[in-house]
C-alpha cells in the first residue's frame, strides 16, 4: 500500500564530480540575481516594472494605473530607482520614469509567457 508520500532524496550518496566541477564555477554568475527577484516579489512593483516596459511614465500615471495613492506608487519607484531597475527624469515640475534596461521588461514578458503556458 503506498502512503502518497514521495522520497525526494537519493539513497545513497554519490555525485558526478565532472558535473560537479564545472557547476560549481557556473553557477557563480547567479551572484546578486535574488536582489532582483526581490524586487520583483511585490505584485505592486511587477505591476509598475510591466507598465514601464510599454512607456514612460509620470509618478501620478503611476499612481492611477495602481488604483493607489502617489506615495505608495513612489516609494516603490523609488525602490526600483535605488537598485538601478529604472531611471527618472525631471521635466518642470513632474518625475518620468522608465526602464533602465529593456532586458527587465523581457524578463516581465517571458514569466507572462511561462505563467500562460503552465495554465
């Protein structure tokens, strides 16, 4: 009779010391990627990362887009600003934002794709 349950560890301990080694120096370009990911494990921050990928915007556009008040919508911007995720201009008496880097945007639209395909 099986209990469901599923060992998920092997039962004897033996490793590839071939894939091991080479992993081990690869692996190390992941560095600082969890700070990424961090910012982005807010739904209100994807939600302003996927807005900017499509055009730069004003802190108030922000703000309405989130259905939130201008403080909340800048402090996140801030936020994304201080880990280098977007840029800010000033034009007259209106912040703008967009991206820093187009990749970021990518990435937003390729986890859409990976979340339509999983259903």
């Amino acid at each position: 009779m099986s209990t469901g349950k599923v060992n998920d560890c092997c039962e004897e301990f033996c490793f590839d010391r071939e894939k091991v080694t080479r992993l081990r120096g690869e692996v190390e370009v992941t560095d600082g990627m969890s700070r990424l990911f961090k910012a982005l494990a807010d739904d209100t921050r994807v939600k302003i990362v996927y807005a900017l990928s499509r055009e730069e915007l004003c802190v108030c556009d922000v703000a309405c887009i989130l259905d939130a008040n201008v403080a909340t919508a800048s402090h996140h911007l801030r936020l994304l600003w201080n880990m280098g995720l977007v840029r800010q201009r000033k034009e007259g008496k209106f912040v703008y934002y967009s991206l820093g880097d187009k990749n970021l945007g990518a990435l937003i639209d390729n986890a859409l794709k990976y979340l339509k395909e999983e259903g």
